[in-house]
C-alpha cells in the first residue's frame, strides 16, 4: 500500500499560487483535480461573543514561511477545541483559525510494480496531479486566536502547546488583547500586533498608559 509523502516535500513555497480562486471568474480548469479541504470549521466555542468582552486573547504565531496542509489545521483545531470544550465549556471560550486552504499541491505519482518503466513516462511530464489543498501562511503570521477567561489562561496555553507539534515549522504562543493592565503582567507573554506582524515592547505599553 502506497504511503503519503512527508510534508517536508510541500512545505516551502516560492512560486505563485496554484488554485483555481486566483483567476477573476474562478475558473476550476485552471487547477483542476485534488482531495477537499480536511478541516470541517474553522471556529469553537462561543462565536456570538466579541473579542473585546473576553479577559485575554492568546494567539498561536509561525515563525517562518511555510505551507499548512489542511489535514494540519484539522488537528490543530482538535487538539484545541476538544479540551477547551470538555474542561472550559462552550461558552466559556472562542476559537478561530485564520489561514483558508486554498494552495493546492500536486504529485508527480510514481508506478511501483515491475515493469513500469515501460508504461510510464517518468519525470518527462512531471508536473504532476492535484491531490490535496494546504494554506500558504507568512513569517509572522498568527494562525489562530483563542478568546478566555483569565482563571482558564493555563489550559489555553498548555492546547496551544499541543497545536504548535501539528504544524510543521516552530510556532510561538503570544498575546493579542487584554482587557485589563494587570492581565497582561499575569499572562507572562509576549505582547503581539497581528496586523503589522511584531512585537509591542512593554515600554510603549507603560507610556500609553500613563498617557491615558
């Protein structure tokens, strides 16, 4: 029984995008073939809630380039929603995943059984077949957001943990809101714009602050 190939082969990109969303009336012979995206939602918890009303915002953000299978984005959001939803509660909690699987990436697919030099054309035409989609994301980016109460800030981050090994790059956990100026001396993490894709130093926090 044939394998799937290691996402090492598929992580990096440089190219422009393969997918048929890319043209202006969305043609799908432009990219035609391939698996649908794995992920089945991309929110948990309680939707109706804003950001601005929950204690604290942790993100998840990558720190390079890469490319996210959506069978990836499905464990991620698992590994995260599952607990939060047992332990927390479903009102107790919103979760977000960003990045959409739009990429789609090919295969140039090998015949393994004797005598398939003859009936193959090997890398002659290896341009390869669609067989699944990933979302490309940038150094940076925060790939997820998960919206909690303050007493419940440790189970958040100990499933963020767990996410981050689904992802096939080194990922770091950040903070994105706050309600309160003491939440953000409790959550012991680094303060992040998503928007801008940086750090906030804590200086510029304590001036903002003594400015209001």
């Amino acid at each position: 029984m044939a394998h799937r190939r290691p996402w090492h082969c598929y992580k990096k990109w440089n190219r422009r995008p393969y997918q048929h969303k890319r043209s202006a009336n969305h043609r799908r012979e432009y990219a035609r073939g391939g698996s649908q995206s794995k992920i089945q939602r991309f929110w948990g918890g309680n939707k109706f809630k804003k950001w601005s009303e929950w204690d604290i915002v942790v993100g998840l953000r990558v720190d390079e380039q890469v490319q996210i299978s959506s069978n990836a984005l499905e464990a991620m959001r698992v590994a995260i929603n599952a607990t939060l939803l047992r332990k927390v509660g479903q009102k107790n909690y919103r979760l977000r995943v960003r990045p959409k699987p739009f990429q789609k990436f090919r295969e140039n697919r090998m015949l393994a059984f004797a005598g398939a030099d003859r009936v193959q054309s090997g890398m002659r035409n290896s341009f390869g077949r669609a067989t699944g989609v990933c979302a490309r994301v940038r150094g940076g980016q925060v790939i997820c957001d998960v919206g909690i109460n303050m007493k419940h800030l440790n189970i958040a981050k100990a499933r963020l943990k767990v996410a981050s090994y689904k992802i096939p790059c080194t990922c770091q956990i950040v903070l994105l809101k706050y309600k309160k100026p003491e939440f953000l001396k409790r959550a012991g993490l680094p303060l992040y714009d998503a928007d801008k894709r940086r750090e906030i130093p804590l200086y510029k926090v304590e001036l903002a602050e003594a400015e209001n």
